[in-house]
C-alpha cells in the first residue's frame, strides 16, 4: 500500500507538549471565570490536549495567560448551565461512559429492590471536597465508586461491548467512517473520579477520566483504530501495546504511555511512508485521520450538583427525534429523565425525589425523599409504615411518575406543562396530539420497569386517549386498599386496570406490547400449541374488565408474587383463588382465561356458574339489542386500534429495512397475499357505515 506524504505528514500523531506549557494552560482553565473543575482531572486531560500555546491568550500587558474568549462556550440544557472548552485533542483520548442513555437497559437498576440480576452500574454522584477555606464544596465534576480495578475495567468494556451490540441499526460503519473520512463532529467530555473501594496494592485510590458524554460510539471507534481500548486509557495501557514487551504490566501515566504510543505509531507510519508498502490495517495508517479530533471539555458549572442531569441532558435532542440505533426503552428513559431533570433544574421538584425517579437513586431512598416534601403537595403518598413492600414501593414510584409526566390541575402543574412542552418539544397542551400522549406514556412506562427484573416494551403503556392531556389526578389510595377493595369497589378495580395492570402483566411476561403475527408466536406449555391470538393492550384490559373475579385475583397474586422476589405466578381459579399446585400463568393460559374481549367494559361482578345450573334465562330483544350494541362498540374500537398499529408497523418496517440495506421488505408473494387479505377486509367494511347509519334511523 502506497502511503502519501505531505507536509507534516511524516508524523501525524502528536505527541503531549511538555511539562511546562501543560501547566500554563491548566493555570489558564482554573483562571477562567465560571470554571470550577477540579486541578487533578485537567491534569489527567493535559497530555491529550494538542498544542495548548494555541489555546491561551496574554491578558493584557504583562498579564497572566488567559484562554482565548472565542473557545469558551456556556451550554444550556433543560436541567442546566455548563461551562465548555473548545480543544484539539488526540484521537486516542476520551473513555467511553457506561452511564450513556442508549444502553441504559443493558444494566441491573438500583430502581430495583430485589436481587442483582445482572451487572450493576455504579451510581454517579457530584464531586466534593473540602476546600481553601475549609467548607465542602462541589466541583465541576463526577465521583462513582468501584470495589477493583478489574471491575472498575470490566464495567468499561462491558459498556463498550453493549454499544457494538447496537450498532447493527446504524445506516453506516462507523469505524470505516473514520479510517476514511476522519472526525467531523466533535465529542463531548466530563471529567468523572472513579474511586477505588479497596486501593491495596492497587495504583493509587482511584482514576481520573474524561467521559464521553456526547460521542461514545466515536470514542469507542477511534480507540479501536488505535488497537487500544477505553478501559486501558483510563486504568493503563499493557507496555506490550507501546512495543516495549520487556515490560510486564501496564503504564498508567498518561504523559508516558500516550507519548509512547505516538512514537511507536509515528515510526510504523514513517517506515511505511520509506518502504511503499505496509499492512493496510496497520494502526499507524488506520488511525491516520482521527490522530487528532476536535472536542469539547466540561470545565465549569454553575450548579455542580445537577451536573450529572445537565450533561446527560446536552445529549437528549437526539433521543427526542431519535436516531434509529436507539432501542425503544433506553429512548424513553431518556425523555422521561430529560422531563425529570427539567423540573428539578426549574424548582418544581425536589431533586432527591427526582434521583429516585429518574432511576439513579435506589428506589429504596424514596420513603425518605417523600418525608421530607409537604405530603399536601404530593400526587401520590406512602402509607406511614416502619418497612414497605416491594410491589408498594413500585407502585409510588409508577404513581409518581405518572403524575409528573401527566401532570394534571394540581399546585405548581401549570409550570410542570409548560417545561414538559419544551423538554419534548410538543404543541400547546390543549393541541396534544395522542402521539404525544403515547410518547409520554412510553416514557412513564420505560422508567416504571426500572424497578422491575426486566424491561419490557414501553408501547405497553399505549392505553389513554386524547384525554390524557389534561392530566390524571390520581385518587392517592395505596395499592394495598386498592388490592382489598377491588372486588367491590369500582373505582379501585378501575384504577388498577388502568394504571397497573399492563406493567404487571408485561412484567411477568403474560402480555406484550404486541403478539405479532400469528406464525411469529412460540408454543407454550411443552410444545403443544398455545391459544394464539393477535390483540392491543387495551383489548386486555377490556377483558379484564369482562372477568372482574379473576382479574381481582391475578392481580393480588402477581403483587404477592412481586413480594415473593418476583417469584413466578400461580393460575386463578374462576373463583378468583390462585389454583394450588398448577403450572406456573403464561401466555397460553392468560388468554384462555381471558379471551379476547368483544363487548363493553362491565364492572359487573361475574360469578361462576352454579353446579346445578337451572332452566337457562332466555334473553329478551331488548337485552340481545344492549348487548350487541356494546360489543359493535367495542369491536369498532378494535377496529381502529388494529389500522393504527398496522400503520405503524409498516413505517417501521420500511426505515428498518432502508437503514438494514434490504431492498425489500417483503417478498412479491407476501405482499400479495397480504393486499388480498386487506381488500377482502375493506370489501366486507364497505357496506359498515351505511349500515350503521341505517340502524340509527327508523324504519
């Protein structure tokens, strides 16, 4: 392979400028007015930072050196303000954030009470320590916890192995991108402390990094050019990878190995450039055009300890109109938080409560956070006990999180409409479109499942009409009441269908979002066939509504089975007992208990037939009339929910298919078949309306 060179070529990857001119332009950053980050995190940056002389200006004559003024930026997010400093860095810098939203699923929440299912992310809280006059302060900078280097490194490569795992939805290859084309726009990072729990024979109490707060992927990408990784350039990179294979071990000091791999790479560029042939996948020539990139430091924040909402917030206009690479929950979560972050920043909610919703404090810290807080003010309130149960406290913070995503007429909503608004870029309120209201609901429902074992698809949530935008007002009884009264209470049945039952049974896995095609369902119950069946989340609801006994009575046993650490759940008799010794509820039985549902939504108290039935009770024609009535009510309803969902299926499925490469979606025979089934379909709904119009007049 041929390798050009030009001027400057014959060493393209810079190496860190010397002491001296490191510490100027430290003294400069510190110098700048608003700038609050920590000395030690600029000193992990300064051997990145490419020539620094370039980045200071004298001020005045004979003054200290100051930044120049055009490469500093005051950046606002919905949660916040934060300080920003243009750079030229090397391509190698910059560690990839597991606390990135697009793969927030990919770990166990400290929103869940029971026990670790997976890999724990570690909370992230602000940096504070004492300073010169002798208070304690916050910093423009994050602090996380790790029990061991080895973990502290395995969470960084577990994080950038999830962001490959999502990479198969983008249009392009990111990494031949940048080999070809370079860097063209700039990364955004955050100095975060990782403190080490047990230090023992470990390098020092912990390490300093500069997270991608903005460009993951790009981090990730550039550093495989390089053939390192991110947790070696936070923890150390192995002398073996700077060519010094003498040496056992790894080089921490960024100074030293950053310099090292410069040299080893500059001298394999330049004996390539003299022999006129070389290995086109050579780090020194693939890494060529991302030697060094521009990028943006977080180095002052006016409120640092909202820094953690307000830089995660500088990245959420994409998920608001999303890319494709974003899954649906890890999208969600994130409007929701940006919606979190916005009130806390605003003053309309307390940012301990918000922590706890938003999923980045432990659900078990929500007790306290509501003591605190005027229980006047709350939509939603614990009951006074010394302990709560898990399916308890899920439900508050459920509650909660509707009530701050739908905020109804209650004190300092009016506020909360207007930051929603402009946190999800909608309409006036009394415009809401119901794909705003799904949108919300998504969110509601993403960061409900925080606190469950697994997330389910947030499209669960997809039940309210366009009257949601007014708001709910929750009638505040807990669960427990709710549970108790249900059988006989029509308001507390109602409000549990509504508002818990699709998470609970998504939860468990008896529902989803959406069956899909019929072919496309697994068989259940050792392979026998199970009752198929395609239907919405609200026609489950509706026949829940149908068999009020047994829904009642899945309901207290899916909380029990909540309580029980989320054990599996027993089947319900018609009698609304859980059935002893039976096969644990699924997919096939939900749906033979309840069937699909075609009439309307009857509270009435059904009752299982007696043993010795009597002569059968004919049914009037005005009777016939009233119930046939509803069910065409209902089966219209259906109706409508089925052409919504067949719309936006097949969006989805065109976009899929583009951004997969595939030319088409569907093959010629399918698409036939599938025309043919919708237009015998419409043919039968031609006469419907004239119909319909016909029955409301008199003969």
């Amino acid at each position: 392979m041929s390798v050009p060179v030009g001027p400057g070529d014959e060493a393209p990857y810079p190496l860190p400028s010397n002491r001296a001119w490191q510490e100027r332009w430290i003294e400069a950053v510190l110098a700048t007015e608003g700038a609050n980050v920590p000395r030690a995190a600029l000193e992990n940056i300064a051997p990145f930072i490419v020539r620094p002389k370039a980045l200071v200006t004298r001020a005045g004559s004979g003054g200290g050196l100051r930044l120049r003024p055009d490469l500093i930026a005051q950046v606002s997010t919905d949660s916040g303000l934060m300080l920003v400093l243009e750079v030229r860095m090397h391509g190698a810098g910059g560690v990839v954030w597991p606390a990135n939203e697009r793969i927030s699923t990919a770990w166990h929440s400290v929103a869940h009470l029971s026990g670790t299912q997976g890999r724990t992310l570690a909370s992230v809280r602000p940096w504070r320590r004492i300073s010169m006059d002798g208070e304690e302060r916050s910093f423009a900078a994050l602090e996380s916890a790790a029990p061991s280097r080895k973990w502290l490194a395995d969470n960084i490569e577990w994080a950038a192995n999830e962001l490959r795992n999502r990479d198969g939805a983008r249009s392009h290859n990111l990494l031949e991108e940048l080999a070809l084309h370079g860097q063209q726009e700039p990364g955004m990072f955050v100095p975060q402390y990782h403190r080490l729990d047990a230090p023992a024979a470990e390098h020092g109490d912990g390490y300093w990094g500069w997270m991608a707060v903005r460009g993951n992927n790009r981090t990730m990408r550039r550093q495989e050019l390089f053939g390192i990784t991110s947790a070696q350039v936070l923890t150390g990179v192995p002398f073996a990878t700077l060519g010094q294979y003498h040496k056992p071990g790894v080089a921490v000091n960024p100074h030293y190995w950053l310099g090292a791999l410069s040299r080893k790479l500059n001298d394999e560029y330049q004996e390539a450039a003299r022999s006129g042939a070389a290995d086109p996948m050579a780090p020194a020539l693939r890494a060529r055009q991302v030697a060094e990139v521009q990028a943006h430091l977080v180095i002052g924040c006016p409120t640092p300890e909202r820094l953690y909402s307000i830089v995660q917030g500088s990245n959420r206009r994409d998920h608001v109109h999303p890319p494709l690479e974003f899954a649906p929950n890890d999208r969600a979560r994130a409007l929701g938080r940006n919606v979190l972050g916005a009130y806390a920043a605003a003053g309309v909610l307390d940012t301990g409560l918000a922590d706890v919703l938003a999923g980045t404090a432990p659900i078990a810290a929500l007790p306290e956070a509501l003591s605190r807080l005027d229980q006047d003010s709350l939509a939603f309130r614990l009951p006074e006990l010394p302990e709560h149960s898990v399916s308890t406290l899920r439900d508050a913070r459920s509650m909660l999180l509707l009530a701050e995503l739908f905020p109804g007429d209650g004190s300092g909503s009016k506020a909360k409409r207007e930051l929603i608004r402009h946190a999800l870029s909608e309409v006036a309120p009394g415009s809401l479109q119901l794909t705003d209201i799904n949108r919300r609901a998504r969110a509601w429902s993403a960061l409900t499942s925080q606190s469950y074992p697994y997330p389910w698809n947030p499209r669960v949530a997809e039940i309210f009409q366009r009257d949601a935008r007014k708001g709910f007002e929750l009638s505040g009884r807990p669960l427990t009441e709710l549970l108790k009264a249900a059988d006989t209470d029509d308001a507390a049945f109602e409000e549990l269908v509504t508002f818990r039952a699709a998470h609970w049974l998504a939860a468990f896995d008896l529902i989803d979002a959406d069956r899909g095609s019929l072919a496309g369902q697994i068989d259940e119950e050792g392979g026998t066939k199970s009752n198929r069946v395609r239907r919405s989340v609200k026609n489950v609801l509706n026949a829940l509504r149908h068999n009020r006994i047994m829904a009642v009575g899945l309901l207290r046993e899916l909380a029990a089975a909540m309580d029980a650490g989320d054990r599996a759940p027993r089947r319900i008799l018609p009698t609304g007992e859980p059935e002893p010794e039976s096969d644990p509820a699924n997919h096939a039985w939900f749906n033979r208990a309840f069937p699909k549902a075609t009439g309307g939504q009857s509270h009435q108290r059904s009752t299982p037939p007696p043993e010795d039935t009597a002569e059968p009770v004919l049914e009037t024609d005005a009777q016939a009339v009233a119930r046939l009535t509803k069910a065409v009510e209902a089966l219209v309803r259906d109706l409508a929910d089925s052409s919504k969902d067949i719309s936006a299926c097949l969006r989805e499925l065109a976009a899929r298919a583009k951004d997969a490469g595939i030319d088409c979606a569907l093959s010629e025979s399918k698409a036939d078949e599938l025309v043919l089934s919708v237009s015998k379909t419409l043919g039968g709904l031609r006469l419907v309306p004239e119909t319909l119009t016909g029955l409301s007049q008199p003969d």
